[in-house]
C-alpha cells in the first residue's frame, strides 16, 4: 500500500475489511479493529465469517462483488462479531 493510500486507509470512519481468495481477512482499517476489539495483525489469517456475523443474504451479492472485484457496502442490517 502506497502512503497516500495508507492515509486514506486508516482515515475511513466505518470498519473495513480487505478478503483474500479464501474468504481470509487479508488487512482491517483501525475502525474494523476497534468494532472486532482485535488488532489487524490478530485478524490476518482469520476466516471472516468466524469473526464477522451479519444478519443478512450476503451469498449473491458477496459473489457479485468478487467477481467484479469491486467493494461491498453493507447498510441497514445487523452486523457484529463473530463471537
């Protein structure tokens, strides 16, 4: 990541999550840290559905965005921890 990008990365005001291939938390911005009260070093690895559970069809439109491999916004549902 790029500083540029780095900055605009840790300045996003809602939790984000970067997925690799295998449904993986690849990278989480510091607000995705504080809402999963892990740190993104603790996250990499994780399976995301482990540690983020929303309340929501996410299937097809999960799918959607991978394959456009463009960002998915999730609004006006539940979503929490994992745990």
């Amino acid at each position: 990541m790029t500083a540029p990008d780095a900055a605009l990365w840790a300045s996003l005001p809602v939790p984000a999550l970067v997925l690799d291939a295998a449904d993986r938390i690849a990278d989480a911005n510091p607000a995705a840290e504080l809402f999963l009260n892990l740190s993104a070093r603790a996250l990499r690895g994780e399976p995301v559905w482990e540690r983020v559970a929303i309340d929501a069809p996410m299937e097809e439109s999960f799918r959607r965005a991978r394959a456009q491999r463009s960002s998915l916004s999730v609004n006006d549902v539940d979503v929490g921890s994992g745990e």
